[in-house]
C-alpha cells in the first residue's frame, strides 16, 4: 500500500478547476450542497489528490464565492496568475470541477508535447494551453469581466487562438454530470484496481469480490490497516482448524483462509482510491500475509503429527516454514527494503522483473495456491499439501537466490569500469 507519484520535471503545468455551467452537477449535488462523492471523496477533493500524484506541483480553484478544496489555492480571477506563470513558465490545464481525475490519464497529459498548436480541447473536460501561449491565454481569459465556466474559457481561447487541436486519444476523462455517471465513475476506477499480475483465479475471482467490498467500505471511516489487521485475524482464525483431519473443518479453514486472501486484496485497492497509502501499510500488509501462512503450514504438520502419532510431519511443516521466511526475507531486504521511488512496495520477486526466471517466479508467487488448500481440505487431504509446500518453498528460497546472483552478476557485467 505504498504511495504512488509521478515525475513530470521543472516545467509540471499548471491545473486550474473551475466551475461547468454547461454540465452542471445539480442533478448528482447533495441536498446541502455538498459537491458529489465518488468512492468516498468529493470531485473536486479526487481532482486535486489525483493530480498532485501525478506530479502536478501547482494547483488552483477559480471558484470566486466558493471555497477551494484543501490542496488546490483559490484565485478570485485569471489575472492573478499572471505574475506566478511569467516566473515560473509551464503548460496551463483548465479543468471542469465534474471531471474525474485518473492520475493513469493526468501523468501522460502533464508529460505530452502538443505539437505546433497554441492549444488543445477535449470537450466538456480539459482545455489545454501550451507554455509559450499561457501569457496571451490568460489576459483573454481575464478579459471582459472573465470566463468563469469551462465552456466561456473555450469560447474565448478559440477567439484567440482558433480551432483547438486535439487531446491524445490516450487522455479521456470521464465528466461527471448526471446520477448516473456516479455509478460509471465508481465502476471506472474500481477497474483500474486490477492488476496485470494477478493470478487467474485472482483476477476472475476474487478481485470482483474485493472490488464490491472497497465500494461499500469506501464512503466510510475504515482504513487500509484497519483491514489489513482484519485479513492477518481472519486467517490466523482459520489456521487451527487444520489440526483436525476431519474433511469439514479442514474445509472451513480453507474457507476462512480463503476469505483473508479476498480481504488481502481490499486494503490496497481502498488505499489506491483514497490515496491513503504509506509505506509501513505496506510493510504490515506484506509480513501479515507471511506469518498467516506460518502460522498455516505449521497447524497442518501438527494435525497431521498428532493424527499419526509421529515426528516427521513436524520436519515437512518446518521445511515449508523455513523456505517461506527465507523467501520472504530475501525479497523484502533485496527489493522492498531498498527501494527508494514512489510507487507499490511490492511487485515483483526481483529487481529487474523482465528476466524469464524473474517472470517465472513471480508467477509461483501468485496466491492462487490457496485453492488448491481448499481442494485438498475437501476430502480431509491438507497434508497433501504440505508436502507441496514441505518441497516447493525451499525450491523457491533456492531460486531466487539464484535469481540474486544472476541479477548481482549483471550489474557487474554492465556497471561501468
């Protein structure tokens, strides 16, 4: 749950919302007010999060007789920018205060060139005013009383400049008008959750799960560690159910094992859509998940000890306790430990992901195993896969010390002499 930022340089644009007479947010404006409320947080509140994520160092509100979302400056008119864009030159973004800001489309606009064009207009949504023609773009704004919605400020850069030119098509904001672009909008970031590297079962599964659990959680005071506590218990619950060898309560602890995998998913998806991420959540996260897993294996040796009367089930569950901390280990200290650029604490098992045994092992790291647990608690055969695990987990701590000298070898081989 580690906190994601974006790098646009010294020349970050400057991001101005305003007001959209033209898409008015009556219909979806709460009975006291109040701006809509897309997965917990205001338009206007998501906008200037979203875009100081994405590296946008400057932001304004030209709301006139409104207050200005914490994070954004409020200016009474176009010509008090006028001063701090002359010293500080950059590209200008007008923005409808309906839009839903995505930092998946505000980092590549804040980083596109526009080419020969004075400006470019995706409607109803962005306006978007070169460096070099940001001076002429705000005295006509300022003009003539000033252009206080998004429509007026396209009306008078087109007076200015001409016809604008065009957005990349990459860049397509959402504008949220009506009731039902709420529900589009919530639906359109909850998608942006999933992950490429999920797992089959992850994505088809258990993400829809989670997905629908974020929404409901969103509007509400629940934090990401909050669950991420609640996961680490649920499955610590399930764990002693696997000291039986009966099939049925093998099974409600897969089920319950099962339910923190889902839970697992949600802390970070609820910390992505509320930018609550930090650094220690995704510590806690990712040690929670490693000692629910101990804590697993070891209940099923033991079950499986005393069920039989004997020692060496105790060495089986050791074997995949000893590799699974190793692993653990060896990924948090060489990845996770060290890293020092925003984004996700953990992503890969490696440092340079795009090595076959790299993609390879990050694709065993998946938490689609856990099906298998429920499969074989089924039919009262969880010590089935303690033997899988018993030899899978060192197998996996001896690769990616492998995968460590290979990757060490390579910076030698490549840094300079």
């Amino acid at each position: 749950m580690h906190q994601s930022s974006y790098s646009v340089g010294p020349t970050a644009p400057v991001l101005v919302l305003l007001p959209d007479s033209d898409a008015p947010l009556q219909e979806v404006t709460h009975a006291d007010g109040a701006e809509p409320r897309v997965l917990g947080l205001g338009l206007a509140k998501r906008t200037v999060m979203a875009a100081g994520r994405a590296g946008y160092s400057r932001i304004y509100f030209l709301g006139r007789d409104r207050a200005a979302p914490a994070g954004a400056a409020a200016i009474s008119d176009w010509g008090s920018l006028a001063a701090t864009c002359a010293q500080q030159p950059a590209p200008l973004i007008i923005a409808s205060e309906s839009i839903l800001a995505e930092t998946e489309w505000l980092a590549p606009l804040a980083a596109a060139q526009l080419g020969p064009a004075a400006w470019a207009a995706k409607p109803h949504g962005i306006l978007w005013v070169t460096t070099r023609s940001v001076a002429d773009a705000l005295a006509q704004l300022d003009a003539d009383k000033g252009a206080y919605n998004l429509s007026m400020a396209q009306d008078r850069l087109t007076r200015c400049f001409g016809p604008p030119g065009a957005v990349p098509a990459a860049i397509d904001p959402l504008v949220v008008a009506a009731p039902a672009d709420v529900d589009a909008a919530e639906w359109r970031l909850l998608r942006g959750l999933v992950k490429d590297t999920d797992g089959f079962m992850a994505r088809h599964f258990e993400r829809p799960m989670s997905l629908r659990i974020v929404r409901r959680l969103a509007s509400t005071a629940v934090t990401p560690n909050q669950i991420t506590l609640l996961s680490v218990g649920i499955g610590l619950c399930g764990a002693p159910f696997f000291l039986s060898t009966h099939w049925f309560w093998q099974t409600l602890g897969a089920f319950l094992f099962l339910a923190h995998s889902i839970l697992d998913g949600c802390d970070g998806e609820l910390a992505r859509l509320k930018f609550q991420e930090s650094r220690l959540g995704g510590i806690v996260d990712y040690w929670g998940d490693n000692v629910v897993h101990v804590v697993v294996f070891a209940c099923m040796a033991g079950g499986w000890s005393m069920s039989i009367a004997a020692f060496w089930p105790l060495l089986l569950g050791l074997a995949a306790i000893l590799g699974s901390l190793g692993s653990a280990s060896i990924v948090y200290w060489r990845v996770m430990h060290t890293k020092k650029d925003d984004g996700p604490l953990f992503t890969s098992v490696a440092t340079a992901p795009g090595h076959a045994l790299a993609r390879m092992l990050d694709a065993a790291s998946r938490r689609d195993f856990i099906y298998l647990v429920l499969i074989f608690a089924l039919f009262g055969k969880s010590s089935w896969f303690l033997v899988l695990a018993a030899i899978g987990a060192p197998v996996f701590f001896l690769l990616l010390i492998i995968l460590a000298l290979r990757e060490r070898l390579s910076a030698r081989e490549t840094s300079p002499r």
